[in-house]
C-alpha cells in the first residue's frame, strides 16, 4: 500500500495504517441561511510512512514552521494596515474625510493582522505542547493521522469529504462526541456510531 501524503510504498519500512468511514458533507443555499446535506460513504483503508508522520510531527513541534503560512497571510494584512496608516497622517487625500476612512480602514487592518498572528501563535503553541506531553510512538501516530487528513481526497464532486478513524478511542465515544468532533448531523452520528462499531467487530480478529 503506497503512502496517502507522498504517495511512496510504504510496504518495506514502518508504517501507520488507518481504517477511515467516509463523511460526505453538501453546503446548500437555503432561502435564508446555509444549511448541509450529509450523508456517510464507504470504509476506506489508507496508510502513512514513517518519513510523512516524522516530516509532519517536527514541522508540528516548531510553532513557526507550522504555522508559517498563517503568519505570512496575516503579516500582509498587518504591513497593509500599516502602510496605509503612514499614508493618512502624511499622504494626499483623493477626497474629503478621506484621511479619516483610511485610518479607520488601517487601525481595523492592523488590528485583524495582530489578532491573526497572536491567535494562531496560540493554536500552534498548544498543538506543540499537547505532542509534546505525547509518548513518542503516540505523537507521531497523531502526526500520521494529520498526514491522513491531508492527503486523503478532500472532494467528491461537489461534497467536501471527512473522514472518521475506526479505532479503539471512536469506539470509547458516544454519538454526541462524533457530533462535535467529527461535526456531524444528529442522525448521522448516530448512523456513523452503528456502523463503526459494526465494522470494528467484524474486522477485528
């Protein structure tokens, strides 16, 4: 079986293998809102090489690597706010009050960026901490799974696709619990929790 995240064989090293059910989630307009349409897919068997869940769990641990995208995204809008802030105390203004509008516009630009960084600053520093309280084998089977989530087809047409590990900790959790976490219906949660449970007792030996 090749590797989900690099697409390698995984045959001939240490590997993390993973039994997934399928969540196929539809957005759909209403008149007045956006609600979903759910419904539950096919068990699917993937694996991840040791390199992807080791490659994964190191960027994890460094709060900058992980989160290196997101810093760069937000230090843009917060550069912008700052440049226009200087252009509305010392530029020329196109139009009247225009000095006004534009240091509001860079005061929320500055603020949306500061708050960005220091947020995901925050999420990628408890991330690093909760695998750092990991036993190693543990953390980069949690590292494993991430690689899973990105690696794994992510669309079905117009569906976006989750995925559920079938494991012993899905079998510890209630119908509420793969609800919030999985964030499913009601009545696909409870569809999901039957079927899990189904599947992990046949294909146990």
């Amino acid at each position: 079986m090749n590797c989900v995240k690099c697409g390698k064989s995984a045959d001939s090293g240490k590997k993390y293998t993973f039994r997934v059910l399928e969540v196929r989630t539809l957005p759909v307009r209403d008149l007045d809102r956006e609600k979903k349409v759910q419904a539950l897919g096919d068990f699917k068997d993937y694996c991840v090489c040791e390199s992807c869940a080791a490659e994964r769990l190191r960027q994890d641990t460094n709060v900058v690597s992980a989160k290196k995208k997101t810093f760069m995204g937000f230090g843009a809008i917060l550069a912008a706010g700052i440049l226009v802030a200087l252009w509305a105390l010392f530029g020329t203004m196109p139009f009247e009050n225009g000095r006004l509008v534009f240091t509001l516009l860079s005061l929320a630009a500055v603020f949306c960026g500061a708050a960005g960084i220091v947020s995901a600053f925050s999420e990628g520093s408890a991330r690093a901490r909760e695998l750092a309280e990991m036993k190693p084998d543990r953390a980069l089977y949690a590292s494993a799974w991430e690689c899973l989530k990105d690696g794994a087809p992510g669309k079905a047409g117009d569906a976006n696709l989750t995925y559920i590990p079938v494991d012993a900790a899905t079998m510890n959790r209630k119908n509420g619990d793969l609800m919030i976490l999985y964030k499913l219906l009601p009545e696909i949660a409870v569809e999901a929790y039957e079927r899990i449970h189904k599947d992990y007792q046949e294909q146990r030996p």
